[in-house]
C-alpha cells in the first residue's frame, strides 16, 4: 500500500480531528479490532489531540501526538501500523508463516497458500476479509499486516494460489514516517 519513498513526498497536511469525530473513529476501531476496547483510552487519550494526515492516493494516516496508529485507504477499513501493531500484538488475529516464507513478507509480496500451512506456519481459523498480523517462525514480533483472501480451511485444502494480501510490512514507505518534529508542522504533528 505504501511504497517506497520519500515520507515528505507522502504526507501533504494534517487535520485535528473534533471530539465528535474521534468518538465516531473509535467506535468504528472497536467494531473492526473487538480486543482493542480495554485498550483504546491507553491507546488514544482523551486529552490527547487526534490527528488524520492526508496523504498521496486518497490514503489517511491517524496520529496521536504524531504516532502513526492506525491508516485507510479513501473510507475503507482502519488498518493498524505495525508500531502500533508490536505494542498490542493482540489487537488483531496471528496467522504464522514458515522461515522461508520471511524475505518474500519482507519484500512487500503477498503471502501465499504454501507458506501459511508448510512445516513451521501456523493457520488459526479466520473469516475471509479479516485483518490479520503475519508472524514468523521464531520471530517476536509482526512482519506484515494482511487481509485474508481465503479461509483457513480452503488454504488447507487447495495449498495454492494467494494466501493473504499484504497491506503494511516492515521497511515499507509507511515504516519509517517519523514524527512531525522531521516532516513539519503540517504533516504529522
């Protein structure tokens, strides 16, 4: 989703959100991520400005005090950063590939059926649509965020073809956006 580039190329300018409008987001938060709920007043302060950065391509990034949380594409589905991602690791459903399957994660591919149920992958049971955090054998933390393209179920069975689509992973144009103190005050501060 985001490429490769410059973060400034990225980011064009930020808007604070009005109370009445993070109330509507955080529901809309709780609708797609349920574990999130005894989180989200940690997560987003009640005090805390809330902001939506504009970016290239209809994309909206959501900022707290200029931490990039969660981000969409036009009015779809919230996405989680995976910054965010790595502090509440239960935010969202796991689904585990095997050691082979990392480099092709890290490189912005999407997952595909073989990877997911080899020696090593984990495959938890989730509804096609989800968002899900792609895990690795022996590794801590998420490597990617992705939407399910196909059930647990058929991935076991067929074995082939795309597994999960990914959305957001480590070093993409997204990873290393930083605050607003590097990109100006009209990005993400």
């Amino acid at each position: 989703m985001f490429k490769k580039s410059d973060e400034k190329e990225n980011a064009s300018h930020s808007i604070q959100l009005k109370t009445s409008v993070i109330k509507g987001i955080k529901n809309q938060l709780i609708e797609q991520f349920p574990g999130i709920q005894p989180w989200l007043n940690q997560i987003m302060p009640k005090k805390d400005p809330v902001k939506i950065v504009r970016c290239r391509e209809h994309r909206e990034i959501l900022t707290v005090k200029g931490e990039l949380l969660f981000f969409r594409e036009r009015d779809g589905p919230f996405y989680s950063a995976l910054r965010l991602l790595h502090k509440y690791p239960f935010i969202l459903p796991h689904q585990q590939v095997d050691k082979g399957a990392i480099k092709f994660v890290l490189s912005g591919a999407t997952t595909v059926c073989p990877g997911l149920t080899s020696p090593g992958a984990k495959l938890h049971p989730v509804v096609v649509g989800s968002i899900v955090a792609i895990m690795a054998e022996g590794k801590q933390h998420a490597l990617c965020a992705g939407v399910m393209k196909v059930s647990a179920e058929d991935t076991e069975k067929v074995k082939r073809g795309t597994g999960i689509e990914n959305i957001h992973y480590l070093n993409d144009g997204l990873w290393p956006m930083k605050t607003s103190a590097s990109l100006g005050r009209n990005a993400l501060g």
